[in-house]
C-alpha cells in the first residue's frame, strides 16, 4: 500500500493534478490525473491506495483524457463514430479506450450518425456544387452504413441536382466559346460525372442548358481552333493538307459541312 503524500495542480493545465505518494521509499511523484478522476477516486493527502486501485485510476484518466480529445475534435464540427475513432487511433489511443469514449460520447448524445449525415447531405447540398454521387461516397469514407446514406440523400432532391448541373454546365459553356458545341457538350458531361451526377440528371441539363451555337458562333470556334491546326500542319501542302486539317478539326468536334466551308475561307484568303 502506498500513502498520497501531495497533490498539486499543473501549472499548464488547471484541470489536472499531480499525485505524489509514499511507498516506503520516501515521497515522489507517482502519476496525475484530470479533476473529474480526481473527484471520483476521492483522491486527498493521506489516502492509501492498493496497486490494482492505481491502476484502475490510471485507466479512468486515460479515457478521461481521450474523452477530451474527441470532445475538442467535435468542437469545430460535427463528426461521424469513424472519424473520432480515427482521429483517437491517430493519437496512438488504445482501442478500449476509443471503444469507451465513443459509449460515452454517443450517450451524452455528442456522436449521432444518423443526425450527421442528414446534416452533411443539407451542408454539401446548400454550399457546394457536389452531385449525390460524390456525397455518397464521401459518407462512406466517413463510416456511414448504406441505409443511413439512402436516407439522407433523399434530402438532395433531383429537381436541385438538375438546376446545379444546369448552372455548372452554363458557367463551362461562357468559359469555352473557342470549342465545337460537340467538345463542350462532352466536357460538361465529364464534368458533372466527376462531381458526382448521375446521368439521368446530366442526361436533362445539357438539354436544358443553353448549349446550342448559333452557326456564327460555332464557325468563330472553328476559326479559332484552325489557326492552331494551320500552325501545325502548315509544312504540308495541297491534298496531305486538307485531309490533316479535315481529320483534326472533325477530332475538336466540328461538322465536315462547316469544315468544308472554312477551308474554303482558307483558301481564297
């Protein structure tokens, strides 16, 4: 049995404290502990304390400790069980102990999946661009079952989708005026797939976005791209000419017919 000779309060941390014991061999430091341990234990000068009781408070302060962690990490946002769990593994924090803190964390309702991942579809919904597909798999990376995730995403209604999908298929259309309709159709659809569209929804803005050029606009593009191919295929001459510039310009999207009709620009010019 040893003797608790002094407790004393860590000058860095006001919530924890020193325990200094005799066993014998005179006083020295023996371990500390957070306030609430502190209280439970009935920890005071004088006490006697067996090994098995050291370590069973020891263990208490190493959940209490933990349990702050994880309390700290909420406290900038919600977070899912896998994240906190995560984030304690990180930490070099053993499983029982991650396993008790979440019981705890979930009890004092501070962990709740379900309300997460309502509450992170409504976020992504509201303050990005993310498609449904995206979202689902990011609340899987975050521990979510499948269930929960089909619930929740029918927060995100196909009707929202679509006017996301429309507004960022617009936005590409403005910042590609020197492509084919063709090539900017198909960007707008590479586009929407890796923020996480399904196709029936890109399927429905592209039709609904105002993609179409008018035929001035489609052939200032081809002007555009056709100097950049002239550059390159200027070296050839006559037939070996026509047909690079044929096959590379019908590769940036442009109709044969209004190929044709440039070319024949080109060559009075």
């Amino acid at each position: 049995m040893a003797v608790i000779t002094k407790i004393t309060t860590q000058q860095k941390n006001k919530d924890r404290f020193n325990i200094f014991m005799d066993s014998g061999k005179g006083e020295e430091y023996a371990f500390s502990v957070d306030s609430d341990v502190l209280v439970r234990f009935h920890l005071k000068k004088g006490l006697e304390i067996d090994e098995f009781s050291i370590q069973e408070i020891q263990y208490q302060d190493d959940i209490r400790k933990a349990y702050n962690l994880a309390v700290n990490y909420l406290a900038r946002r919600m977070r899912s069980e896998k994240e906190i769990k995560d984030y304690l593994t990180q930490k070099e924090v053993e499983e029982p102990i991650i396993n008790e803190v979440l019981h705890r964390l979930a009890s004092h309702k501070y962990i709740n999946d379900e309300e997460y991942a309502f509450s992170f579809v409504r976020t992504q919904m509201n303050t990005t661009d993310k498609g449904p597909d995206v979202i689902t798999m990011e609340l899987k990376e975050r521990g979510i079952n499948e269930a929960l995730i089909k619930q929740a995403i029918a927060e995100y209604p196909k009707e929202n989708q679509i006017e996301k999908a429309i507004k960022i298929s617009e936005k590409l259309i403005k910042k590609s005026s020197k492509d084919s309709e063709r090539i900017v159709k198909q960007k707008a659809e590479q586009l929407l797939l890796r923020k996480g569209y399904p196709f029936d929804v890109i399927h429905i803005a592209l039709n609904e976005a105002e993609m179409e050029k008018e035929q001035d606009e489609e052939m200032e593009a081809l002007r555009f791209q056709g100097e950049k191919a002239h550059r390159k295929y200027s070296k050839y001459s006559g037939f070996e000419y026509e047909q690079k510039m044929k096959q590379a310009l019908f590769r940036k999207g442009f109709s044969m017919e209004l190929i044709e009709e440039y070319l024949g620009e080109v060559e009075k010019s």
